[in-house]
C-alpha cells in the first residue's frame, strides 16, 4: 500500500500538492500509451530550455525517428521548481508522465510512496546492459541512482564545475596556465586584478562568481571536510576545514573578484573584464561565439587532495505507466545512455558523457581539440563525489547556501559565524524541527 507524501517532505521538497486534477490536465499530459495503429507514446516531462532544450529535441526526433513504434514526447516544464510541483502533484492524483527528470531526492520520495518504477529488472532482462556496459558508467553514477540494492533512476545530465581562463590575460601577467592549487588560484586571482587606466578605480578583476553552495561545496571537500557526518544526522561542513574553505572563498571573490546577480560575471567575463571565472561544464554552450578572446578550461585547483561534486538530475520512470510504456521508457534510457548518444549530448550541450568510453569516441576526441582542457575537467569524474541524497538536504542546502555562504560573502558574518548558523538549521531540517 503506498504511503502519503509527509508534511515535511513536501514543504521539503517546494511541493504544491494541493493542486488538483485541473491542475495537471492544463497545460501538460500525464499517462501515456498506444494508438490502435500508432506507437507507444511515452511523455517525458523535463526542466530543460534554451540551447539544452533544443539539444534535447533534436535527440528525441533521431530517437523516435529510428524506433518507429515508440513516440518519446518531450515536454518542458520550464523550470525544476515547476516540474517538481507537477511531478508530485501528478503523483497524488495519479496521472503521472511515463517517465520524468527528477533530483535524487525527489526519486527518494517517489520510492517512499512506491511511484517509482525499480529498473535492476529492465537492467538484467533481455534488452537490458551487460556487466561490460554497466562498468563502464562513470565511477558512482549509478551508486548514486541506487538504493538498498535496487537502480530507480538513471544519470541524465551531470556536470561538474570548471575554471575558465582567458589567456590573453592570464599572458599579459607572464601566466601560461590555468591555477593548478588554491595558492596559485589567489595568487594568480591576485595578480590579474588591477586599474588598467590609472583612475584609481579596479576595472579588471581576478575572479567573480555568484552564491553558490557547490562552489563552497567543492572547496570544502578539496580541503579534506565533508557535507555531513557519515551517517547523515548532522552538518559537518562547519568544520575547522569547512571554515577555511569559505574564508577561501570570501577572499577570491570580494577581495580579487566580486559577488554578481544572475549570470553578471559570465557576462563581465565574456567582455574580457576578468581573468577566470568557475562554472558549469554547461556554461560551454551558452558562453558559445559570445567572447573575442582565447579561452581554455581548466580542473578545479587542488586543496589538501582532489574533489569536486557532480551536479545534475536523473531519469526515473513511474509505475502507473502501462508495461509498454515502461518498456518503451527503458529503450530510450538505454539508447540515451549509450557511448555514441551520451557522447553527442555532451558535445551540445556541456553536460559530462556518463560512459567512460564516450571520452575516447572520435567525436570527443574532437571536441577536446576544440575546447583546450576539456579532457582534463571530464578526467574530474574519476573521483568525483556526489551530494546527500535525502530530502532533508536538498532543504538544508539552501540553509548552507543562503546563512552560510550569503552571510560571509556579504560580510554579514565571519565565515565560522555564517557555517555555524548555518550547521545549526540544517541540524533542525534533519531532526525535524521547525523554528519558532
């Protein structure tokens, strides 16, 4: 019998699951399933838009183009937040899509109310994967789309964050290269902010970025901390090297860079008023033909060891879905995870290929002579980490984003005053107690 979503869990999650079959039927199409002379139609609700939206279209047309008798439907539900809400809400009144992205979180509430369709069956029977295609997943993805034995999901589009440089500056200092350790990434952040016109006023800046947790969440890792304690009960990022993980980060970004709205220091970036930014492998299509200069990736620069954390959402399939459709929602998982298609998907739009041997496929190897450093920011999967799964977290993250990193990068708080505010709400998150 299928639990109900708890309270705590849809506020959690920004759930609005109030919303009634009116709701779901304006706008979007749940269920799918078979004309009498037609294919199997599978709906396939996702947050992508723009150039990963249209990278996305174009897959599904080769795809449904080369398997007549299913028809993927793709449908954009414009951002997470919405397709969250309407996830749930199709869920509670049963018309849920055939198959959907989704956060691990929310798939761990989908397993919790047993909507989630276990895919370990599909995975095994007679148009499933190999044991030589499952090793050859990216180390820990499908871990992490894994709970206590059982695969729910499938990585979809993952990525992991980059230093882009531009060379021109970074040559115009006596620097040929990206920063390889956290001295030379302030050193050299240091060394490439200046008045460039003598007015006394800095108009090229180091660095610059905006709030963000998984910039601080990198950091914290390369600095041998971690997000929780092992065992997920409490915060552990309020650590010693949590603190000088952030104190780190307040000084790249407000004492050789600065702190942007939005996407400003893409912008600013793109304009060649800053010497190297961090950003999604993703921010390649999007920063596309929009700058003049030479411009290379890089790894994240190493603390006390290597880390990053994978970003990014999985597919899962629901089981209200007839068999066919399930079947048909397999197929396109299995064909969209395969090297040659993971391979072009990232080549379009950034994310990271999910096989390994994707990054030795022609068109990779391509890419990599197009884009100096890509090979060497993929080659960061190798021992990439991957963020708590539970719900608890992807509401504490927010807490870590907003009263840890906001307040110190604001200069709000000291960076052990901000982590420490912060490690105390996310502790009420995971014990359930709400602030009075």
């Amino acid at each position: 019998m299928r639990t109900a979503f708890t309270l705590k869990r849809a506020i959690a999650l920004g759930l609005a699951l109030t919303l009634g079959a009116g709701f779901l039927l304006s706008g979007c199409s749940g269920g799918g399933g078979e004309t009498a002379s037609g294919p199997t139609k599978v709906p396939f609700w996702h947050a992508m838009g723009g150039p990963l939206g249209d990278a996305l279209d174009e897959l599904v047309v080769e795809f449904n183009e080369t398997h007549p008798d299913i028809e993927v439907e793709s449908i954009s539900m414009g951002r997470y937040q919405a397709l969250s809400q309407k996830i749930m809400a199709a869920v509670a009144a049963g018309q849920p899509p055939v198959l959907a992205q989704a956060y691990e979180a929310w798939t761990e509430a989908l397993i919790e109310n047993e909507s989630a369709e276990p895919l370990t069956a599909y995975i095994e029977g007679p148009d499933g994967l190999t044991a030589e295609d499952l090793a050859d997943f990216v180390p820990g993805m499908l871990e992490n789309n894994t709970w206590d034995g059982t695969i729910y999901s499938f990585p979809f589009n993952k990525s992991v964050r980059a230093v882009y440089w531009n060379k021109n500056l970074f040559e115009a200092e006596g620097l040929d290269r990206a920063p390889v350790n956290w001295r030379e990434y302030e050193e050299m952040a240091r060394r490439l902010t200046k008045d460039t016109d003598g007015d006394g006023e800095i108009d090229q800046w180091g660095t610059a970025g905006q709030i963000s947790a998984w910039m601080f969440e990198n950091l914290l890792i390369q600095n041998g901390g971690q997000v929780l304690t092992d065992d997920g009960t409490k915060a552990a990022f309020n650590s010693s090297e949590g603190v000088e993980a952030l104190e780190l980060m307040v000084r790249l970004l407000t004492e050789y860079g600065k702190v942007t709205s939005g996407y400003e220091y893409q912008n600013d970036f793109q304009a060649g008023k800053i010497g190297m930014i961090e950003g999604s492998t993703v921010s390649l299509s999007f920063m596309k033909g929009k700058y003049t200069f030479d411009m290379a990736v890089a790894p994240l620069p190493d603390g006390k060891e290597k880390g990053c954390f994978v970003a990014g959402t999985n597919v899962v399939v629901f089981k209200d879905a007839g068999q066919k459709e399930k079947d048909a929602a397999w197929e396109f998982i299995r064909w969209f995870t395969s090297p040659d298609v993971t391979a072009r998907w990232a080549i379009k739009t950034g994310y990271v290929p999910v096989r390994t041997s994707a990054r030795e496929s022609a068109e990779m190897l391509a890419r990599f002579e197009e884009v100096e450093g890509l090979s060497e920011v993929l080659a960061q999967l190798e021992y990439a980490s991957y963020e708590p799964r539970s719900s608890d977290w992807y509401a504490g993250r927010k807490h870590l984003e907003e009263m840890g990193v906001e307040s110190a990068l604001r200069k709000h708080k000291t960076p052990r005053e901000a982590l420490e505010g912060a490690a105390e709400a996310v502790d009420n998150e995971i014990a359930n107690i709400v602030p009075m």
